[in-house]
C-alpha cells in the first residue's frame, strides 16, 4: 500500500517569539536576532519544531514591525541579515524551523512604495495603495479604524483619503492591482529561497476589499460604522490565496497559517481543505473573543466555559479530515492566559499545566507564545505613560474624550491590553533579558517566575509543555484522532475523548478553584483504570464511581483496545 506522506506540520508545536521583547544581546533595552540565537538550546530543551518569529523586517515601529518599511531588509535594532541567515543555520542544526510573519495587507506609510504613492495622482505607484477623493470634505465611508479613529486619512496634496484598517502609519495595500501582487509574490520567494520555513499571514483574510467600500451599521455606543463585512473574507479572497500558493507557496515544503479574524468553521474549511491549495491553518479568533462584549474587545466580560467548549468543540469537527485546525491560548496581541482563563493567584501553576493539557490534546497545531512556559502573568502598570502599544494608547485617548474614567479604563487594559503579551521575557530572578533599560517595563514579578528556575524544578509548567510535545511525537491519536464532548452543559469541567483507531484517551480538566465531582457513568470504562499519560497532580484518584477533581486538575487516560 502507498503511504502517503504526513505533512510536517501536523506534528508539530510552534513557538512563537515576539523579537523586540525576547532576549537582548546588546544592552540596548531592546531584544535581537543575537538574543534569539542565544537561546536556542532553551528551545531545543523545550522541544519545539518551529519558531514563528514576530516580524524582523525594516520599520518605524508605529506597531512594534507590523508597519513594513522594507520587505527585504531586517530591523536595525534587531541586527542584520547575517545574523537572520545565522539564525536559520542555527535552527537548522537544532531541527527548529524558522517561520516569518508576513504583512501584506498594509505597509508601514514611510516604505517606498507609499512615499511614491502619495506623491501624486500619476504616480506609478498610486495604485499600490486604496485611495477615494474628497466627498464635500467627507471621509469616502464611515468606516472606523481597528486602531481608533476613522479608517480613512486625509491627504492634502492631493485631495483625497487613503485607507487604513489599522494606524494612519499603516496604509492598506490595493490588492486589486496586479503589479502589487506580484511584487509581493517576488517577495514571499526571496524568503523561501533563504530557507524558511513557511510563513504566519497577519489580518491575510483583510486583503480583499468590496470595491464599492459601503458604510458599516454603527453599532450602539460606537462613534464609527463596522467596516468588517466588506474587508473580512472579501469577494476575491480564495482567488487571491489560490495565486499565492500557485505562484510561490506550491514549490516549496512549508507551514502556513492565516491569521484571520471572522472567519467562521465553515469559511476555514474552505482556507483549509488541502484540495483549495490555499493555507495550511487559520488562527480563528472565535475562542479569544468569549470574554468581551459584541462590538468591542474592552468592553470585558467572565467567561462562560459552556461557550468556549462548545465553540471549540464546533471547530474540532468543522475541520476533522477536512482541513487543519491551530490550537493557542495566547500570542503577543492577547492578554496572559494564566491570568485570563485560569488563576494567577493561588493557582498560577496548576491552572496554567490544566490550561496546557487541556489544548495540546486537541487536534490540531499547537503555538506556544514566549513566557507562556514560564506561566508568565498580566501586569498592571500604573501610568498610562508606561505602555507602548498604539492600539492601547489610541483607545485611551479618545476614551478619555468621551469622558470615561481613566479607572474604569484602566480595568480594561489590565484585562485586555497587548502589553500584557509583551513585557520582556523572565530569564532570570532580575529579569536577564537585558543589561540596559528595557523598552517596556519588566513585570515585577520575575524574581518568581523565570526561566531559570522553572528549568530547575522537574515538576515545572516548562516540563510539563515539554512533556505534551514528545507525547505528540510519539501517539498518533493525538495528531489523527477523533474528538468526542462530553458533559457539554458542565459550567466546570471540560471533559473530552479522543478516539484513534483502537485507542482512546480521556481528557479531564477542572477550569475552576472549587472540588468537582466526575461521574464515571458519563464514560464507559469498562472495568479499566486507564493507564495516566499526563497530569497536573501527583495522582489523580480515578476508584470509585464518582471521582473528585481538584481545583484547576487537569489529566489524561489512556484507554486500550476497545
Ligand atoms: C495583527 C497582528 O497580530 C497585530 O499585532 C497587528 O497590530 C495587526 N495585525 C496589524 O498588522
């Protein structure tokens, strides 16, 4: 019989490095490539296949390098192409894969392309970028930026508005125009041609636009109207990804995820089924979406463990033997798990392995995002003054504007902001990312929580990652398994089964501080223990019908032939 070939990226757990805030090698309060490199054996220890790097290319850093002022040429700060070559050897000998971030539906304002764009109506490049004259000294639509404000940017010298989904420095790329494409194609090559190993697409579902760029209803309490329907998986987007992937992604053995906000199970299946030739995986924003209110991610809301399961329950199935699901908790535009859906209180390590557990065991590609090993936590800054990121400090000011208390504010950015996924990395027990003054302040508790001392205790949050990522590498029910719900309505414990030919695994976590209790009449165990893969206490205590299941426990039973 022909066995035909697994793709790597099944089996495979990402590591998601976010550059300016990992390791710095130089002291100059900023991480680098150099720093990267230095702690590879850090990731080789940890086991990862591949590291998805936060972009590294040439910016101004209105968004900390999602504003590309050169596609080809890599940060100052982070060092140079050799070292980013030097990088990608040195993975290389450790197995890792170097992944890059791929921006593409806008550039930063400053890249050469704008500069040419802007500078008049004849321009060459004018049509590079999405520009719409003056209507009675009105913005073309009502459109509002993600970033704040309105969508759209008024140009003087000429008389008409580009648009910008994201900051004025961030002008969306007119991907209607052929020769943009194929530049950006020239590009993606360039890449690859240096050995990378695939590419993360930001907002990739953004780049087809309605033409006729309509108003958006304005939702209640909102000043703008919601652009969305128009530019999130747009009219031409499958044709557009198709081209990609016939022009570039097709000649090359690589990993690729989309990110994509609004897409929906149904929409990924069609990114994702490997006959579209289109994108490996998508990121869906579904899950990460739980704890806020409909129209605005500030607007805070509990999370209700019925939806979350239900909705990865929904995408569970939605892309079994269909497409390809990714599975994450965090990256750097999401706040800290561990204080988000689990306890960094008087729980931080056992909810943060239960937090683990329970989504490396389902099907898909894990992504672990820097710290989260560490069980890195929030911060709460004080000074407004003290973050960085633009989208927090956009939403601060004109919040402000309409009269809303800078507590109340507060509150949502401790819970919500981006910050909170980029404080420096917690080498040692005085911080170790950097000699100099860093960027961002350090979180206070990293005399706690580091690197080194996870490393030294056996029982750590960091071992217990390291041990899901062999246990991936060695039973394929985790890669190709079915996934089963169980005890859908239980406000607590999310309970599922994977099935793979004659195995079955039970998968048990407690998202709560309070004792459980399990009914084994919910699962037909015939007589059997089950043999303990992996878990959060010493020994789950399986006798008896009804089982009691410990604040934030977390396990998995393997079951055999059945
Ligand atoms: C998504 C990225 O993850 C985020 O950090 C960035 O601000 C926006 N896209 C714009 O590029």
């Amino acid at each position: 019989m022909i066995q035909l070939r697994e793709s790597w990226w099944k089996r495979s757990v990402v590591y998601q490095i976010y550059p300016r805030s990992f390791m710095d090698s130089n002291g100059d309060g900023i991480g680098d490539l150099q720093g990267v490199i230095s702690k590879l054996n850090y990731l080789e220890k940890l086991g990862v296949d591949v590291i998805w790097l936060s972009p590294v290319y040439d910016s101004p850093n209105d968004d900390n390098g999602y504003d590309i002022r050169d596609y080809q040429a890599i940060m100052q700060e982070f060092g140079t192409m050799k070292d980013f070559e030097q990088l990608i050897d040195e993975a290389k000998l450790r197995g890792i894969r170097i992944v890059m971030d791929l921006v593409v539906n806008h550039t930063s304002n400053e890249h050469a392309w704008f500069v040419e764009s802007r500078s008049s109506k004849n321009s060459k490049y004018r049509d590079y970028y999405i520009w719409r004259d003056s209507k009675d000294e009105h913005p073309p639509n009502n459109w509002g930026s993600i970033f704040s404000g309105s969508a759209w940017e008024k140009e003087d010298a000429t008389n008409s508005y580009y648009l910008h989904l994201f900051s004025k420095k961030q002008p969306d790329l007119n991907w209607e125009h052929e020769p943009l494409r194929n530049e950006i194609y020239k590009m993606m090559t360039y890449w690859l041609d240096k050995g990378i190993g695939g590419f993360r697409m930001d907002v990739i579902n953004f780049i087809s636009k309605d033409e006729k760029l309509p108003n958006g209803v304005v939702h209640s309490e909102q000043q703008y109207g919601d652009g969305s329907p128009y530019f999130m998986n747009g009219p031409k987007i499958h044709t557009y990804l198709q081209e990609m992937n016939e022009k570039v992604l097709r000649h090359y053995d690589v990993l690729t995820v989309g990110e994509m906000p609004g897409a929906s199970p149904e929409e990924a299946r069609i990114y994702t089924n490997s006959a579209n030739q289109e994108v490996n995986m998508v990121f869906t924003f579904e899950h990460m979406d739980l704890d806020s209110g409909p129209h605005e991610k500030w607007d805070v809301q509990p999370l209700d463990l019925v939806e979350l399961k239900l909705n990865l329950e929904k995408w569970q199935h939605a892309l079994h033997q269909i497409g390809w699901n990714s599975l994450y908790w965090n990256n750097h535009d999401q706040p800290r798990i561990v204080s988000r859906f689990g306890n960094d209180k008087d729980y931080r390590e056992v909810s943060a392995k239960m937090l683990a557990i329970c989504l490396h065991m389902l099907q898909g590609t894990p992504y672990i995002y820097q710290g989260e090993e560490l069980g890195m936590t929030n911060v709460r800054f004080e000074n407004i003054s003290d973050y960085r990121d633009i989208e927090t400090l956009n939403m601060y000011k004109e919040k402000r504007q309409q009269g809303i208390a800078h507590e109340s504010i507060m509150e949502s950015i401790y819970a919500k902001g981006r910050d909170n996924a980029r404080t420096p990395m917690q080498w040692t027990v005085d911080g170790g990312f950097t000699t100099g003054t860093p960027w961002i302040e350090m979180n206070t508790n990293t005399a706690k929580i580091n690197a080194e001392q996870v490393l030294a205790d056996e029982s750590s949050i960091f071992y217990t990652y390291q041990k899901l990522i062999k246990l991936r590498k060695e039973h394929d029910i985790i890669t190709n398994g079915s996934f089963q719900l169980l005890l859908p309505n239980h406000p607590n414990l999310f309970v599922y089964k994977r099935q793979f030919e004659e195995e079955e695994w039970l998968i048990v976590a407690n998202f709560s501080k309070e004792m459980e209790q399990f009914d084994w009449n919910v699962y037909d165990r015939r007589n059997d223990n089950g043999k303990v893969i992996i878990a959060n206490y010493e020994t789950p205590e399986i006798e008896g019908d009804i089982m009691i299941v410990r604040p934030y426990e977390a396990f998995v039973l393997a079951f055999g032939r059945r």
